[in-house]
C-alpha cells in the first residue's frame, strides 16, 4: 500500500521490436527495406490505466503491431523512413481522437545486392554490416487543429579505418601520462551519427505533405558521404576535430538540419614490439604488424548546432 503521495509523472506504451520487411517489386529489380519499429501512444486518458486498473481507453499493443503491417502494405513511402515514421504516427492520431502523442523509432539494416558474374543481381542481396539507419520521431497535438513534430535521424554502427593521415600530440603530460605523442597512427572508430530536422508546426490535413518536401533520402546518402569522406582525407590532429569538420559540413550542406551530433569511439591499434625476437624492429615508422584493442576506448562525443544567420540548400 502507498503511503506517500506520489502522482504519475509521464507515460508511453506500445509495441517495440516490430520486425518487417517490404519487398518492392514495382518493376523487375526489385528493392527491400528490412525494418525493426517502435510505436509508443501518449496522452493524459492513459492514466487511469495505472492508476485504476482501467484498460478503457487502451490500445492493444498487438493492435499497435498490426497496424505497422496494415499500413506498411499500403504505404509508398516506406523507403524513406521519416516518412513512414510520419504515416504511422499520425495514423494512431487520426484513428483515436484521445491519443495526444506517438513516438515511432525505426531501424532499417543493410542489404545490398548482390553481383553474380560481374551484374548486380535482380532480387537477390547480402547482409551488408551491422550499420543501420535510424529515424525517431515524435508527433503530437497542438491548438489550432495543427501538429508539432520533433525528428531526428541516424546513422549507427558504420566501422571505419584509414592507416594514415592521423596524428596525436601536445596533449596534457602530467604524472598520470605514459601515452606517447605521434605523429602518425590507424585512426579507426564505430560512428554514432544523428541530425535534427527543424520541422515547422503544420494543420493536421497538411503535414504529410509538408515534410514530403524536405529530401530525406538524400540528406542521409549526404551525411554519411560527408562523414566518409571527412574521416578518408582530414589529416587528422585529433578525433575532435575531425567529429567537427563532419558535423559542419552536414549543417552548412542543409538547411532543414538544426543539429548533428556525433559519438565516436576511438579504436585502438598499438604496434607490436617484437624487439625481443631477434631485434625485429616493429615501432614507429617501422610498425605494420597492430595490436587491436577495442576496450577501454576512448569516446568523443560533440553536437553542433546552427547559428540563427546561417542558410543553405533545403
């Protein structure tokens, strides 16, 4: 039995892991979107269903499951998953009027096709890495019979390595230090990247096709070229200026993008000293056989933010 007085604070349900997946076969190549959704509803008519056992206004979560189905079946936009994460949100908005908020993540993982002697493949593809792109959006009510939207998008999971053009020195010695300063070394992380669109408030009727004008495909192709390309030709004083440079580049290329941040693990590669075998020389410029270690790592993590003067394309 309670015996202090407490009040519910904030709540969300729903369905989490939904696993899908859309084959596209709207001409002889056929395309696939391999998906894991989460569909969570809010609203203050949800209380009472922790605090009085009432199951009235619930929405089954298995209800929750079929309607990403339902509406997957349908949909032509399921390729572009800001928009998709749009449909289903404001679908849970239309269908209950008491619903004041749906928060919809999707992951989608990465097939590519395959090429069988020397020509890309029309329906048969690879599980390309564990990278995936990811979308969180949040929908809810707003006055005026309008809807707000928070979006964000992401890229996790893409491994990535140069053997040179990165460098670490005229750091912090202290008597805590047994690093050395380089000049030269592997600079390899696992990049966690998400940008935030700024999405203006639009009538209920109109945000579909509001933010059907912002290219959302091609800001994730961009981002993540940035991020590659960035990483491949920086010469590199340190992780944090790199982490820099790309989430710049992202902000200056879009104007829909508010934020980019990034988490970047950094890898580590030490040479091997093999000094004791026979004087084989294995450090500093002579090194070319590593150590990976992948913990403990180092982990930067910045967000970027646009300046309110600043504009670029769309």
């Amino acid at each position: 039995m309670v015996s202090v007085n407490v009040y519910l604070d904030k709540q969300e349900y729903g369905k989490d892991k939904v696993r899908l997946l859309k084959v596209h076969r709207d001409s002889k190549v056929h395309r696939v979107d391999d998906l894991t959704i989460r569909c969570l509803l809010s609203g203050s008519s949800f209380t009472t269903s922790y605090t009085e056992a009432s199951n009235k206004a619930v929405v089954a979560t298995d209800s929750i499951k079929n309607t990403c189905y339902v509406l997957a079946k349908s949909s032509k936009v399921v390729d572009t998953l800001e928009l998709f994460a749009a449909e289903l949100g404001n679908h849970f908005l239309d269908t209950y009027n008491w619903v004041e908020g749906a928060h919809v993540t999707i992951i989608r993982h990465r097939w590519a096709r395959m090429n069988i002697d020397g020509k890309p493949h029309t329906h048969s593809f690879w599980r390309d890495g564990e990278e995936t792109r990811q979308t969180d959006l949040f929908v809810k009510r707003a006055a005026g019979g309008r809807r707000t939207v928070e979006l964000k998008s992401a890229i996790d999971g893409l491994l990535v390595l140069k053997t040179t053009g990165s460098s670490f020195e005229d750091f912090v010695r202290d008597e805590y230090t047994t690093l050395a300063e380089t000049k030269d070394r592997i600079l390899s992380t696992c990049v966690d990247a998400q940008w935030e669109f700024n999405i203006p408030s639009a009538p209920t009727e109109n945000l579909l096709s509001t933010m059907a004008q912002i290219p959302f495909n091609k800001i994730y192709e961009s981002v993540r070229e940035v991020t590659c390309k960035t990483f491949a030709e920086d010469e590199s004083a340190s992780v944090q200026a790199t982490l820099y440079k790309m989430a710049a580049q992202s902000i200056s290329n879009w104007r829909s993008l508010n934020r980019v941040s990034y988490a970047l693990p950094n890898r580590h590669f030490f040479a091997v000293d093999l000094s004791y075998f026979k004087g084989t020389k294995n450090l500093a410029e002579h090194a070319d056989v590593y150590q990976p270690l992948t913990d403990p790592s180092g982990l930067i993590t910045a967000t970027v933010a646009r300046s309110p003067d600043t504009s670029a394309r769309l």
